[in-house]
C-alpha cells in the first residue's frame, strides 16, 4: 500500500526482512522449507509462463511476540454505526456449509417445530424481540449477529455438483426462515467444481471447493436509490472458485429498458458500478494438476495457483478499464507479508514465488506506471496499520493462537482511498478473531465495508467528468 493513502498516523515505513514466506495449507502444521523440485520449469503450454519476479520487501510490525494471540468474545467485535449508504460485505472459509444448515429430513418442517419447554425455560426471542415460533438456522443466526450485511461470500462450502439444487433449496430455507412481512431476506447463489480430474475430494466424492454469495434482497442495499444487481460464474474456473457480484446505483426513478446489466456505461456512470468477487484462490502444493479435458498432468498445483493468479488479474483489469471499483475478498492463500503470521510462515521456495506473484500483480505500491499491478489497498491494513489479527486458526480451541495466518483478505481497487473517480470509499474493515466465530470451520470471518457518496436523484451529482 501508497504511504500517500495511509492515515497520516500509519505512514511509518515498517523493517523489512530478506526472507519470503507464503502460508501453509489448511490443516497443515508450518515447515522450515519446502522441496522445490516441481518447479515452474515444467510448466507446459496449459500454462501461461511469466519470468520469475523479485521478491519485494516484506514489511515488518513490531518483533514477533512470544505470546499466543488470544480469543476474544463476540462482544469485542464492535462494527461501525449503521449507515444506509453503507455495504457491510462478509466473507467466511466456512470449509462445509453443513454445519450451518438445519438437518436435511425428509419432513424438515419437524425442525422448526417449537421444541416443548418447562414454564420456566426462557424462549427464544425473535429478531425483532418478539417471542418466535420458529427456531432460526445457524447460518440465519450468524446473519442476525453480524446485523445482516449486505453480502456473505462463502468458501469451501463443500458440496457436490449433482446436489446443487437440494442444497439451493437448503440454503435459501435457512437463510430465509421467516415468511414475515418486513423480514431481512436474501438471495443465494451457488458455484460448485466441474473439473472431473481435479476437484475430486477426499475419496474421489467431489465435495470440494465451492463458493456461495448471499446478497441482502431486503431491505434494500443503499438507501434512496435502487441497486441493479447480478451475480454469475467466470467460463474459465472450472473449479467453483469464483462468483462474481456486480451492483450498479441508479436513481429510484429510472426506468429500466431491457433489465439486462452492462459492466460499461456512460462517463456518467464511470465510479458508480461495482464488481466484488468472493474467491477461494488455489492453495499452492507440489500435487499435481491435470489437462481439465484429458487428464493428463501438465504441472503442479503452484503453477496452477500462479495461473489463477494471472487470469484473475486480467479480469481485473477488464472491470477497472470500463469505470468498475473492484473489491476482491475471501480465502487468497496467501499472507501478504511478514506480520501476517504467527509464528511464522513457510518460505519454501514454492511458497516464495507465489507470494512474490501475488503481489507483484495485486498489491505492488511500487509500480508508479501502473503496468502490471493492480495497486490494490490491503483493506485490513489500510485501516488498522501493523495490529496483529489472524483469519486462519487451524488449531484447537486449547490450543488457540499456536499456528495461525491472515489469509483471507479484502484487496480493493486504490480509488476506493484516493478519491479519484469514485462515489465508493473505504470506511472499515475487521477480523472477527475468535473461538466463538470460528465455529465448525478452521476459518474466522473477515469484514470490508464501503461507502457511497452523494444523492442518485440529484443529476449535479452525475458527472464525473
């Protein structure tokens, strides 16, 4: 990130350390090195082969401490002051969505039934505070905590593609589980793995991968405009990686022609479109990945991490080209720098390169011309400088805090904190760093919230020019 976008308390230049690191996969305890011998070298066409990029400078905070981060509760995560022009978007590796769904019976309406109760025993109060008939879902009940954010972007939902309608039914039943007037409602949007070779899952089953978007219907998304909404897959992940959400502000007086919706638009439009993409970004490991058509293997799974990278970044720079403001969150594997992990992170020579990669395409400040780099705002550390949080809590509940990294993350275009061409600001952006919110996953959610300027129905307001 630009020291001429940090707050003027956070532009303190941080040390720098020779070494790369990259953090490790899930469920998987941290190792000194890491064997290079499937190197890029033996990349194949399948691949498109970029030169092997210097390793930036990796900013330091203060000297690793030797004290385990610790959990706090649900209470210590404050968030900022509802505000209608504001998009509080979530993001959770919730590695299964099972755990957050109402048993899946035959009869699943016996779930909800009112479970009977001593005259005693409180009952459950509604999201209003009004005693409830209905039992609400774990994944209703992370929503109502967090004071349902305008997005939920999942990762690693684990579902196999032949079930992909049961589990739409599910999701939409648990998120939605009042029928009431008035009730905050979503919906929910699905991308699950289709390459036969190399999404097979544990024991060949398929249930891998997955991403799923749940985008607030009601109420609305910003207040005193209407917001045209579409969420769809990328043609080339074929592995449930991607969903793409694009929101474009338009006054609540205008009529629409077709409904259809256009990434460009007007130089009137320029700075008011959209576009955030929940991603579960490859893990990069020495297993080795396969032609998605004949099977055969054509390099290992960092050059496929490394490929990702590129295709990601070329989409990129797509949206940003026709005027979009681009807000990338989920699991990236990725810990950007030094001081994203506890008590350290790997720095094979595999895991070096990726990371080097990753920055070099998304975050590199250094790149003034803009060639080749995104120039992309950590979301986490533009906010809260050099604090140590971490997203990925691999360990037990004992033993919190042994081995973690901050590897989800928010990386948003740098006109969200520069101003220039945009109505969207930066305004917030957390880990929910705790025991409690990790739940049943290995992951805690991250948040980003943004912000629209200005009044839709005021026509001064729509030049940019």
């Amino acid at each position: 990130m630009s020291d001429a976008v940090l707050p003027k308390n956070k532009r303190d230049r941080p040390r720098t350390l020779e070494k790369d690191v990259s953090p490790p996969p899930p469920r998987r305890l941290k190792t000194s090195a890491e064997s290079a011998s499937h190197s890029s070298a033996t990349i194949n066409k399948t691949f498109t082969s970029s030169p092997t990029l210097p390793s930036p400078d990796i900013p330091l905070g203060s000297p690793k401490s030797s004290t385990k981060p610790t959990s706090p509760s649900f209470a210590n995560n404050r968030k900022p002051s509802p505000n209608p022009n504001r998009l509080e978007i979530i993001s959770w590796n919730v590695n299964s969505i099972e755990h957050l769904l109402p048993p899946d019976t035959k009869n699943i309406s016996t779930f909800f039934k009112r479970k009977r109760r001593s005259s005693t025993s409180p009952r459950p109060e509604s999201e209003s505070g009004d005693q409830e008939e209905n039992e609400i879902s774990p994944l209703r009940a992370f929503l109502q905590r967090h004071k349902y954010p305008a997005l939920l972007c999942l990762q690693e939902v684990k579902i196999v593609s032949k079930d992909e309608e049961r589990y739409m039914s599910r999701i939409t039943r648990a998120v939605n589980t009042s029928s009431k007037v008035g009730e905050v409602r979503y919906n929910v949007h699905l991308n699950l793995p289709k390459d036969k070779f190399n999404a097979r899952g544990l024991g060949g089953t398929g249930k891998v991968h997955g991403v799923c978007t749940l985008v607030r219907s009601h109420p609305p998304l910003l207040a005193g405009c209407n917001i045209e909404v579409e969420t769809k897959t990328m043609e080339w992940d074929l592995e449930g990686r991607i969903l793409v959400t694009l929101l474009k502000p338009f006054p609540s007086t205008k009529i629409e022609d077709d409904g259809k919706f256009d990434e460009g638009g007007s130089k009137k439009e320029e700075g008011k479109r959209l576009v955030i993409v929940n991603g579960y970004w490859p893990n990069g490991t020495t297993n080795p990945y396969r032609d998605s058509n004949t099977g055969e293997v054509v390099g290992t799974r960092h050059d496929f991490k490394r490929s990702f990278h590129a295709r990601m970044f070329s989409e990129v720079g797509t949206w940003e080209a026709k005027g979009c403001q681009v807000v990338l969150i989920g699991d990236m594997n990725i810990a950007p720098h030094c001081i994203d992990g506890f008590p350290n992170l790997r720095i094979g020579a595999e895991h070096v390169r990726n990371r080097a990669d990753f920055n070099s395409k998304f975050l590199d400040e250094k790149n003034e011309k803009n060639e080749g780099s995104m120039q992309g705002v950590d979301s986490f550390r533009w906010v809260n400088g050099e604090e140590r949080k971490y997203s990925y809590h691999g360990e037990p509940a004992a033993e919190w805090g042994r081995s973690c990294d901050r590897v989800d993350l928010g990386v948003v275009s740098k006109n969200f904190v520069n101003g220039l061409g945009t109505r969207w600001s930066l305004v917030n952006a957390d880990i929910y760093e705790s025991v409690e919110e990790r739940g049943r996953s290995d992951h805690v959610p991250i948040s980003v919230v943004v912000e629209f300027a200005g009044d839709l129905n005021d026509e001064r307001n729509e030049d940019l020019e």
